[in-house]
C-alpha cells in the first residue's frame, strides 16, 4: 500500500516539474533560450536537452529498458559536458519533443515496475539500485535544474512561477518593493550605512 503511495506520488511531482520547466521557454527568443547566461553558460534550452538525455537513461537503460532513440554514451568522455547546451542545428521543438518523448518512455518504466524493482547504474559508486533510487534521484535532479530556470528566466524578463496562466505573477511595483525590504534587512545586518535612496 505505501509503496504503490510513494511511486504515485514521487511520479506525479516529477510529472508537475516537467511541464513547470518547460513553460519557462513559452513566449521567449531563440536567442533568450540559448544564450549563457551565468559564467558556467547555463541557458534555459540546454537545461532540458540535459534532462532528456540523463532521464532517458536512468528509466531506460538502468532497468534493461533503453530509450529508442541513439543518446551518447554515458562513458564518452569527449562528449561530457556538450548536453547542456544546444547546437544552431538543433531546434526549440527538436528538442522538447524528445524530452516528452522521453517523459513517455520513463512514464512506462515507472508505471510497469515496482517500486522495488532492481536496477544497475553503472556510473554510481554503489550501482545496484531499485525505482524508488531512480525516482528519488530523477525528481531532485529536475528539481534542482527547475530552480536554475526559474532564476535564468526571472533574469531574462522578469517572470517568475511554475505556468503560464500567470497566478504567481505580480507588478514592478510589488518587486520593487519587496527588494527594498530585503536590500534593507541586510544592510542593517550588515552593521553599513543603507545605500542613498533606500528609507
């Protein structure tokens, strides 16, 4: 009973950050949704075709499963690295249509196994894992890198939440405001003087 609970609900949250993430590209350039736009150059494009492969993996290849698709080899050294960003040869739906391509193939995998069913990843230290490992780490790994999105896109043109109905949106006013406070608060933690034109 708990177990069919958890991988209901570990797959519905990892369900609801999928598309989350997605919507993060909706209404922005080419441009926008390749560019570096941290030292490192993590851009918005990359971070799903990264996604896409290392999940294809871990619900495909790690139970006996392999996407369909060719991916690159998880232990080709020459192209680590290269997943996070994405080619002028490589389009916007080119891209999120493999990854939903892959939610499908990694919805079947979890749907049809249990949650205690083994897998064996390779590239751990400690390979021998079952769904529940999988699921757990899948689900923290898009997390993390829909955390990443909502700061590149908040940087790009300011919107921020998890759909385009614009529920979690608010004014120029309400964000100027609220960085004030916090612009305040850690000034005075601080112990320096407030910037001019901070009261």
């Amino acid at each position: 009973m708990i177990d069919d609970f958890a991988k209901d609900y570990l797959h519905n949250d990892l369900r609801w950050i999928r598309e989350a993430l997605v919507w993060k590209l909706d209404g922005l350039s080419e441009y926008d949704i390749r560019r570096p736009l941290t030292m490192t150059g993590t851009n918005l494009l990359g971070l799903i075709k990264h996604l896409s492969i290392s999940e294809s993996r871990y619900f495909g290849e790690v139970f006996g499963r392999p996407f369909p698709e060719p991916l690159p080899r998880w232990d080709d050294l020459s192209a680590r690295g290269t997943d996070f960003w994405v080619t002028e040869q490589e389009s916007r739906t080119e891209i999120i249509d493999r990854y939903r391509r892959v939610w499908e193939h990694s919805d079947a995998t979890i749907i049809e196994l249990d949650i205690d069913s083994p897998g064996h990843v390779p590239w751990w230290p400690r390979p021998d894992v079952k769904l529940f490992n999988i699921l757990v780490h899948v689900l923290t790994e898009t997390s993390r890198h829909a955390g990443h999105a909502d700061i590149l896109r908040e940087q790009l043109d300011g919107a921020v939440g998890v759909a385009a109905d614009g529920s979690s949106q608010r004014d120029a006013a309400f964000w100027d405001d609220r960085r004030a406070t916090i612009e305040r608060a850690a000034q005075a933690a601080a112990g320096a003087p407030r910037p001019a034109g901070l009261a």
